[in-house]
C-alpha cells in the first residue's frame, strides 16, 4: 500500500492532460468480501487524485476490469 499511496503522490506531480492508471493484481478478501483495489479505495479515497483510472488484472481469467468509484 506504501507504493499505492506513493503513486498517488506522482499522479499529484503529473501534467494536467497525462491519463493517469494504477493497474494492480486482484487480490480478494473474504473476511472484508472485497477485493484489495476496493479496500484501497475506501480506505484511502482523499489520496486518489481526481481522474486516476484504477484497473485490477484477474490471472485466472486473464481479464481486468476499471473499478468505479466517485470522484
């Protein structure tokens, strides 16, 4: 999460007009019932710069998917 929340601190630094994309692995939590990207967003949504796109990659179906959360 260190490295998440680093990042978040380049998307900050990034030129206006750059898409910007954190692209992890999915990880699921039963105990929380949410993957670790959500759990990242919920916990630390005023770190997330309006705009970042965050993508998590599924290796056992070989799809990913934008995780939709307000901005």
């Amino acid at each position: 999460m260190t490295t998440w929340n680093q990042a978040m601190y380049f998307f900050h630094a990034a030129p206006k007009g750059y898409r910007k994309i954190l692209f992890v692995l999915r990880h699921f939590n039963p105990k929380r019932n949410m993957t670790l990207a959500e759990y990242y967003i919920k916990t630390n949504r005023h770190l997330i710069p309006d705009g970042v796109e965050i993508w998590e990659f599924d290796g056992g179906n070989n799809k990913a998917r934008l995780i939709e959360f307000p901005t």
